[in-house]
C-alpha cells in the first residue's frame, strides 16, 4: 500500500491593499450582470409597449404633472446633439459600448462592494438600453414627461433612471462609503 502524499498547508497570509489593509475576497459579477440584463428587459419591454399604443409625437394626461409621450432622441441626455446631421448616433453608440466596457472593468475590481456594484449595474442596464435604441431606431425613445405648469423636464425613460441613479449612487458611495478609499488617505500631519 502506497503512502498517500502529504497536502501542502494552505496558505496563512490574507489579501491586503496598498495601505496594508485586509482586502475583501473577489465575488462573482455575474448576479450583478442578471440585474443589468432585467434592467435592459424592463426598459425594451416598455418601449415595446409605448410604440405598440402610441403614435410617434402623440401624449396622453395622466396626472396634472405627468404625461406618457412617444418621442425619439437623436441627441444624448436633455437632447444633447439632437439637432446634429446623425453623426452623433454613432458618437453616442461607440461612447456606449466603451462606458460598458469600462463598467465591466470596475465590477470586477469592486465586486465585494455591493452598493458600488448595483450603481454599477445600473448604469451598465441603461446604457446598454438606450444603445439598443440607437442600433435599432437611430435614436432614443422616450415616453416619461413630467411637468409644471408649461415647464417640462425633458421626456426620458427606465434606461435614464437607471443611468441616474446609478450615477447619483457612485457618487454617495465614494464619498460615504468606500472605505478603501478613505483608508488610502494620508493622515493630516499636525
């Protein structure tokens, strides 16, 4: 009988950051992309819905202050580049793809962070939303129209709130709750 090999023992020493800090395990992105990918199906399915029972330019009341409207955007965010010849399509799709890529990139890197990785995931749902507009229909729909008085916020839809709570919710988390980020701060000298 052949004696069975000895195991190696299991490493001791702990991932740490730069500052010397224990560093979170890396966790799968993958429920991060599941959450991005029913973003991208909600925000399809309700402009499915809204070009099924509208027709382009057409607005229906609903509240004093909210309308449902069929708009397409040609520009980005507050029509942004709309009134251009259509090289902005390609612009704002390429500009698109990249931010996608980027954002998988920094899940990667962020996945033991879950508040960043739903921002994340956010933003990755609504980008990827509104491209699929841009390849399909050579602009953006938008339907949500919220008001005051004559005043209207420009029409948007489920991939721009995505986008922006997203965006918002980066922005809190850096500055409230990313410790490494803090933790890499130098200590003021007195």
């Amino acid at each position: 009988m052949s004696k069975p090999m000895p195991r190696k023992p299991a490493s001791t020493t702990k991932p740490v950051n730069a500052t010397g800090a224990l560093r979170a395990p890396k966790k799968s992105i993958l429920p991060w992309i599941g959450f991005s990918l029913l973003l991208i199906l909600v925000d399809q399915i309700s402009k499915l819905w809204v070009q099924s029972r509208l027709d382009l330019g057409a607005v229906i009341e609903i509240t004093s202050f909210f309308n449902l409207v069929y708009v397409l955007n040609p520009g980005a965010a507050f029509s942004f580049l709309a009134d251009q010849t259509g090289w902005q399509k390609h612009f704002l799709s390429a500009v698109a793809v990249i931010a996608s890529i980027v954002i998988l990139f920094m899940m990667r890197s962020s996945s033991h962070r879950k508040f960043a990785m739903f921002c994340l995931a956010c933003i990755l749902g609504g980008a990827i939303g509104n491209l699929i507009d841009r390849i399909a229909h050579g602009a953006v729909i938008d339907f949500l129209d919220f008001y005051v008085g004559n005043y209207h916020w420009p029409a948007f839809n489920v991939a721009d709130i995505a986008i922006t709570m997203g965006a918002i919710g980066l922005i809190i988390d850096e500055l409230f709750f990313n410790k490494e980020h803090k933790a890499a701060k130098p200590a003021k000298s007195e």
